[in-house]
C-alpha cells in the first residue's frame, strides 16, 4: 500500500515518455486531428500545428513537467508550494481531470461496445444508419461498457506508476503505434469507384497533406490557427494537471528538455498518422463529403460505414482499428484519474488504494448521468459556442473550453510573471544540460502564449473576434 509520504517514480526516461505519450495520444488526436486538417486546409494546418508545437506547446508542455519534479507534488498542491497565493488555481486544475473522466469513461464504453461488435462479426449492423443512436440512448448497455472500461481504468491506476502506469504504457504504446502504422498504410492501398468515379487512398493523402491555399483569407488563417492550439490542449494533454502529476513522479537527474523533445516527437507523429488512417479511407469510400464528420459521428458511424464497403476484410480492419482506440482511450482515461488521485493522496494524505475508490465512485455516479443523458435525462442547450449539447457536451465544454484556458492563462502569468520563468529554466537546466530555445520559452510563457489563450478563450465563449 502506498503512503502518501513515500512517492513513487518511474524508473527512467523511456517509462515516463510512454506514459505522457499515452496520455497525449488519445481520442482528440485520433477524432479531431484528421477532421480539423480536412477543414482547415490540409497540410496549412499540419505547417500551423507544428510550428506552434514546437512554440506555444512547448511552452506550456515544459512548464507544467518542470513545476511537478520541482515541487513534486500533483496539482491540487504544486502551485500553493510555489507561490502560496497561487493555490486556488491547482484547485481549478484538480477539478479539470475530475469533469473529463466521467464523460471520458462514457465515450471509452462506446469504443468498447464496437470493438465487441467488430469481434463478433457485426460490423455490418454498426454500419446502418441509427446503430450509433440507438445504442447511446439505450438504458443499460452505454452504462455496463462504461463500467467495464472504468474498471480498467481502476485495475491500471490501483496498482500504482511503476506496475501500473508505467507497465502498461510500455505494453500497450508499441502496439498502438504498430495498429496506426498498419491501418495508414493500408489506408493508402484503397481505392473505389462508384457515380463520382474512381476515388483512391493516394488521392486522400493529397488532400491531407497538400496545403489548400485557393480560398485562404486572413479570418481563415486565424481560425486555423486557433483550430490548431485548441488541438494542442487535446494532444499534449496540457492544462488538466496531468503533465504536472507525471512530472512529479520523473527522477532529478533525468534530462527534461530531452523527454520533453521526445514526448512532442511522439505525439505528433501520431496524430499525423491519424490523419492518414482516417482521411485517406475515408475520402476513398464516402468523398469530399464525409470528411465533414467530426468526433462520435467520424468515429461510431463514418467509420463503420467505411469498413462496410471493404468487404470481408472490413471486420478484420475494424478490429484493429477499435482495439487501436480502446488502448489509446484505455491510456489516457488512466492519466486523467491519476491527475485526481494524486491530488486526493498528496492533500488529504490518503493511500493509494482509498484515493483510487473514492474517485472511482464518484466518476461510477456521475458517468452513469453522462450515460443518461441521452435517454432518460435528455435535453437539448445551445452553447456560448453556438453548439447543441447534452450532459456530456456541457461537461466537454466547461472543461475543455472554458476551465483549461483559464488554468493556461494562469499558469503563464504564475511563471512569466511572478515566480518568473527562471524558476522553470533553472529546473530544466539543473542535471547540466543548457535548455534549448530558452529565450524563446521566456518570450512565449510572459507574451504570446497568455495572448493567445486569452484569445482561444474568447473564442470558446462565443465572443466574434474576426
């Protein structure tokens, strides 16, 4: 059992890049990634992306690393030990990953369900209109899958970083990157034809990676570019407290800047090949029009439908591609509880075990309403962003849109401004090695970066801003 006085550690560089890989890499890389380059003009949006991950994610990926190995503490705690004042906003960043799990678990249900469905030979049946509907507004099967997918979660984070976290990330990490790389390449291969003619994998690729620059304006650009740091908070999995916990948990002497380059290399090249798993079959089989499908509708019903048109190998394919999503959901959904349970041991000196229980319960009952909210408590509300939502929606939302700016902004003012970006930069810097782009980071944490955010959240709660 694990006391709160006695913290553990990965046991070296690679088990903490895999575990911040596997938070990183998760349902927003694999859902919003590819449908976002679609909209937003191709490869403009991959160039935009990852200039700013080199830039703005950098900035706050480091800063949230270095504050948990300087304080080692989780963030319900870490930012009271930098600055007594600050506390209040490692409240705000305990109770981010707190809103995400249940709907997290919820949607880690969904990818369950279909990976099961796939595996019985009903890959057919998934792809007709209404499967996705129907199963989400039943009664009990959305709950049971929910649970099931919490309670391994729990498994995972019950037995701790060293033979949970981290054993798991370096099982199922190599095995995530070899379904994506599998599944891209054969995303490629595909080709079809129907009224609109002969539509290919090649073709999609193009689409992708090409930058669309034929009706480009400056509020086009503009949106791209928020489009892009909105996504960076998804696939780096930064403002929810989470780097700041498996920063905690990383030895003195390893080389910060070097994991952090890794954890970026890693996450990127991910989400790319997202995109050309995603993009390429579906231009292929559904056009132009279909990559206009973004979150559950690419996920549960553009991608069924996809696969119903490979034929025989189409049940073959889609199990390897929701068993690719159940451990890419499995990893992150693991992060996010360890962000909380981290908080509950480290301010209220619980072990690991009640920490993990009482989370778990309170995720278990708020899920179950997520789960409801699209039966028996279902209602329809417009957001600030102008879009329609449910329970889960208005969770995403307030988390997403609203709460991880907020937190963003502050920990960039905390850094730049108050304790000053020395105290980051001295962190990094502390095993000998000198921090690369040090005066851009100190540029980006007091200037840009609050801008920014503030600009993203702006935007978030519906104020036109071009």
């Amino acid at each position: 059992m694990e006391k709160s006085n006695k913290r553990n550690s990965f046991s070296g560089s690679l088990g903490f890049v895999l575990a911040a890989a596997g938070s990183a890499v998760g349902l927003g890389n694999i859902w919003r990634f590819p449908y976002l380059a679609a909209k937003d003009g191709g490869g403009l949006f991959l160039v935009i992306y990852l200039a700013l991950a080199l830039t703005f994610g950098f900035t706050l990926l480091i800063t949230e690393i270095a504050i948990g190995r300087r304080t080692k503490q989780s963030p319900l705690t870490a930012y009271g030990r930098l600055h007594p004042k600050w506390k209040k906003l490692g409240i705000v960043a305990c109770i981010i990953p707190a809103i995400i799990l249940p709907y997290y678990c919820a949607i880690g249900g969904w990818v369950l369900k279909y990976l099961l469905v796939f595996l019985t030979g009903g890959g057919e049946q998934a792809a007709q209109d209404g499967y996705f509907t129907g199963f989400i507004s039943g009664t009990y099967e959305p709950i049971l899958m929910m649970v099931i997918f919490l309670a391994m979660t729990v498994f995972v984070v019950i037995r701790g970083v060293n033979k949970g976290i981290e054993k798991t990330s370096k099982v199922l990490m190599p095995i995530l990157i070899v379904l994506v790389i599998i599944i891209a390449v054969f995303s490629l291969t595909l080709s079809h034809t129907d009224e609109g003619g002969t539509r290919t994998g090649i073709e999609g690729l193009g689409i992708y990676v090409i930058p669309d620059m034929k009706n480009i304006t400056v509020g086009g650009f503009l949106t791209t570019l928020l489009d892009a740091m909105g996504q960076l908070f998804f696939s780096l999995s930064v403002a929810m407290g989470i780097m700041i916990t498996y920063g905690s948990y990383v030895h003195d002497d390893e080389n910060l800047k070097t994991s952090v380059n890794r954890i970026e290399i890693f996450d990127t090249v991910v989400a790319f090949l997202a995109g050309v798993m995603i993009i390429p079959a579906v231009f292929t089989f559904e056009g132009a029009e279909g990559m206009a499908a973004s979150g559950p509708g690419l996920m549960f019903i553009t991608m069924p439908k996809v696969f119903a048109q490979m034929g025989g190998l189409g049940t073959f394919v889609g199990i390897l591609f929701f068993a690719m999503i159940l451990f890419a959901a499995l990893t992150s959904a693991v992060s996010i509880m360890e962000a909380v349970v981290s908080c509950f041991m480290d301010e209220f000196h619980m072990t690991r075990k009640k920490s993990v229980g009482i989370e778990g319960a309170i995720t278990a009952v708020v899920a179950v309403v997520v789960c409801l909210g699209y039966n028996l408590l279902y209602f329809d509300l417009t957001l600030p962003n102008g879009t329609n939502a449910q329970i889960l929606d208005i969770l995403d939302y307030l988390s997403n849109n609203v709460l991880m700016p907020l937190v963003a902004i502050g920990t960039c003012i905390l850094i730049g401004w108050v304790v000053k970006p020395k105290t980051v930069i001295d962190e990094v810097e502390k095993t000998g090695c000198k921090m690369s782009r040090r005066r851009l980071y100190v540029v980006m944490v007091k200037f840009v970066a609050p801008l920014l955010l503030a600009i993203l959240l702006l935007k978030s709660v519906g104020v036109k801003i071009f």
